[in-house]
C-alpha cells in the first residue's frame, strides 16, 4: 500500500504515473481530500475523464477500487446488500429433509454473514486488504431524491444498517469519488458533505499531454492535428460533443488504420470514433471536415 502524498505536487505525480495528466486545481481537490478524509464530488461533461480518476488514485495508492454504477431507480438495498436466496432455500430444503425443527436456529443460520452478498457500498465498508478502498460512485445524477437523502446519511458516518444484523460500521473510511455528468442537480445538502470540482475539457497542451500517455506511438504531428480537431469540434453546434475518452479512441483508431496525416476522407471514415449522433456525424462530413481540418492547420503554422 503506497502511503497517500503529502502535498499538491506529490498528488498531481501519484496520477501522472497512472498516465492521469490533470491541472493543479484538480490536484489540490484531490489531495485535500486524501488528507481530510472528504469525499470528491466531480462534476462534469462526460468523456472529460471523472471516473478514470478514481482508476488512477486507486492504482497509484495501491488500494481497492469499488465502483457503484448509478441507474435510474437505484435504491438503498440494491447499493447495499441483498440475500442469497436461491441458497436460502437450498437451506430451509435441507433442513426439511433432516428433521430440523428448531426455527431460531434456523433463521439465524439464514440470515448469517454465510447468506449476504454486499453490495458496493457495504463492501467499501468491510476491511479490505492494502488499506481503506476507493468507492466510486459514478454518475449520481441517474438516481433519484431519495437515494440522495441514503447515500447522504450512509456517507455522513460511513455506515450502514441491515435489519436482520445490524449496524454495520467501517473501521476505516473508504476514500470516496462522486461523479455527475449534471443530466440534473444533485442537491446542495449532499454537495456541502464533499469537495467540489467541476472537470472540464482540458486546454490544448494538457490534451497533447494526456494524449501522448495514453497513445504514446502517435507521432507529434499527427496528435497535434487530431487534438486541434477535437478541440474545434468542442466549439460547434453539436448534439454532444467529444471528449477526452474519444480523443484518445479516435487516436488509436487512425494509428490501426496507419494513418500518418489527417484527410477529409480518413475524418469521414472514422467519425464515428468521436461522435456518437448520426445528426452530429452529418453535420461534420465533407466539406465541415475540410473547413474544420484547414483551420486547424492554419493555426498549427502559426503556433
């Protein structure tokens, strides 16, 4: 277990050696809430790299990661926990078929420890090995109101209560990353209980950066070209605009095809990497690519 870093630059390391390129205010966030003992909530477009974060501290630390996918009627008991039933009933056959007849005892054994499958969020409760882990949960705004107020109380004393056993409190803290693509918003009460921070798509040069860690065998050139018509496109009328994910599949993408230098034809066959809306994809072909790719050159000659 690598202990956590102890200032701003020690942080913004930890995730560059994850290949996690970030600016200093995303790392003073990150390492306030190392120290604190804070959970992050991250908002932002998607695609601007909140969940890879959560990968980066867990690997760079050395910890555990545990991810809870948020979903349109997510509730407590789903995020949780839930009973093995299917071997319930084995059990309650078995004791049938022998005769047993003592009912407390019986009930004990189903509801016991042998019998729960936790859920993320009592997994990120219970001792993990290397440390307290990283509890990711991502894209929060998919749930409703009344998960919130849950997760509100769960996150105040990290803990949780299952009927049948108790309080279940951890020994240690998980480290905890929310995320939001802001599809709505989350509410304030929740927000106060963490440090904020907004991802936003990155400049050029820290794009170029993250671009030659994730895609290190693309040549400058070609990088430079594909990170300016990226970054071009982020500035157009479109349905949803690509991210850093996309940059960096779009990349990987035009080196399989061997791709050496850009061309309206080789943008067309591959936009799909990129925008993810057929009306988007329209609106970009032929002669919108052209336009886009020669000012993009443009403006490389005269960087």
């Amino acid at each position: 277990m690598t202990k956590l870093p102890q200032s701003i630059d020690d942080t913004i390391s930890l995730l560059a050696g994850q290949d996690y390129i970030c600016g200093r205010a995303l790392g003073t966030v990150v390492f306030l809430a190392l120290k604190l003992g804070r959970p992050m909530f991250l908002e932002g477009e998607a695609g601007t790299g909140k969940t890879e974060i959560a990968k980066a501290i867990a690997a760079g630390l050395g910890r555990r990661l545990i991810r809870l996918q948020c979903y349109e009627g997510l509730d407590a008991a789903s995020a949780v926990y839930e009973w093995n039933f299917p071997a319930q009933m084995v059990a309650i056959r078995t004791a049938e078929a022998t005769g047993t007849t003592d009912r407390d005892a019986l009930q004990a054994e189903l509801f016991s420890d042998d019998y729960l499958t936790a859920r993320p969020l009592l997994e990120a409760m219970q001792p993990q090995e290397g440390g307290p882990p990283v509890l990711l949960i991502d894209e929060l705004d998919r749930t409703d109101a009344p998960f919130e107020a849950f997760l509100m109380e769960a996150l105040s004393d990290f803990q949780v209560t299952i009927p049948e056993l108790g309080t279940i409190k951890a020994a240690e803290p998980p480290i905890v990353i929310l995320t939001s693509n802001r599809t709505r918003e989350v509410h304030d009460a929740l927000k106060r209980r963490c440090l904020y921070h907004w991802v936003d798509y990155p400049d050029f040069e820290r794009e170029m950066a993250i671009l030659s860690a994730r895609a290190p065998e693309a040549k400058e050139t070609l990088s430079r070209e594909i990170v300016g018509f990226v970054q071009k496109l982020r500035t157009e009328d479109l349905f949803k605009a690509p991210g850093v994910a996309e940059t960096i599949d779009w990349a990987k993408c035009l080196l399989a095809l061997d791709v050496l230098s850009m061309s309206p034809e080789v943008i067309a066959d591959t936009l799909g990497a990129i925008l993810k809306y057929q009306d988007d994809i329209q609106k970009i072909q032929g002669s919108e690519a052209k336009r886009i790719l020669d000012e993009v050159r443009a403006e490389l000659a005269d960087a």
